[in-house]
C-alpha cells in the first residue's frame, strides 16, 4: 500500500476501507457461489449458520453482533433458514420476548458439508502466503480490528 494520501485526496484504489471492502466481497463472493450452488444459500444464510453452528442457542441480535451484519440482514436470512428447515426458533424460558436460534438436524447436516468447502476455499487463498506472513497478516488484522473497535473485540 502506498503512503498515506494528503487530507484533500482520496484515491479509492489506495482506500484501505473500500480495499478491505473489495477483497472481503470478492473472497466472500467466491466461496459463496460454492455453497450457493450446492446448497441454494446466500452468503447472510451461510453466515447464520456459521454462527449456529459455533454458539447453539442464541438470539438474531448476537447473531447481528458477532457477525457485524445489520438487522435486516440477519432477519431475512435467519426467516429464510426458518423457511427451509435449516434453523429453528424457540421462544426464550427466561424472557419470552427473545427468540433462541438453534440449527436443525437438517441444518447441522448441511453445516456439516460445507464447513469443509469453506476450510479449503480458505487454504487455497492462504496458500499464496508464507507461514510467516500468515502469521503477519493475522497480527495486523487483530491490530486493525482493535483501533476501528477498541471496546470489543470482533473476533
């Protein structure tokens, strides 16, 4: 990445959020016509699930939390994963007005298929790095991650 651009000019090519932005779409968007393919998913689906298939039983808005998506994202997919069997819904014992999110066996089923499409989509993408940059990448990924969010952690 070039130096940092004067307070006047913005280059979107040099704009490390809109590269992050390209990069994350066009990686999400690949895996994506994968699982898309084999399994009618989209990518806010897939990412529901992801979720469920790592914390059982927890709400839409933690799902918008851990994940970053807006609501209305997380609403339609987790409608559409309701819709197809791939998720369920129960009301909460402890306040009725929440709803715990659980995947189905058909869910887990089809979780269970794709979690190695996206490990290898992830090793072919990575493979292009050394070990050492691997582990570079990881360190200023958390160090961007804590200054663009300092009170949380996002992952």
């Amino acid at each position: 990445m070039p130096e940092l651009p004067s307070k006047s000019t913005l280059r979107l090519r040099d704009f490390l959020p809109y590269r992050l932005s390209v990069l994350s779409n066009t990686v999400s968007g690949k895996i994506a016509n994968l699982y898309d393919r084999e399994f009618g998913l989209s990518i806010w689906q897939w990412r529901v699930m992801a979720v469920l298939g790592e914390n059982a039983g927890i709400t839409a808005t933690e799902i918008g939390q851990v994940t970053a998506m807006d609501k209305v994202a997380v609403s339609r997919a987790v409608s559409g994963l309701i819709e197809s069997g791939h998720v369920a819904r129960k009301v909460s014992p402890e306040d009725g007005r929440r709803s715990i999110l659980s995947l189905t066996t058909k869910g887990k089923g089809v979780y269970d298929k794709i979690v190695p499409i996206a490990l290898d989509a992830e090793r072919d993408l990575v493979e292009t790095l050394s070990a050492a940059e691997r582990e570079q990448l990881a360190r200023l990924m958390d160090k961007l991650a804590k200054t663009a969010e300092p009170d949380r952690p996002l992952w």
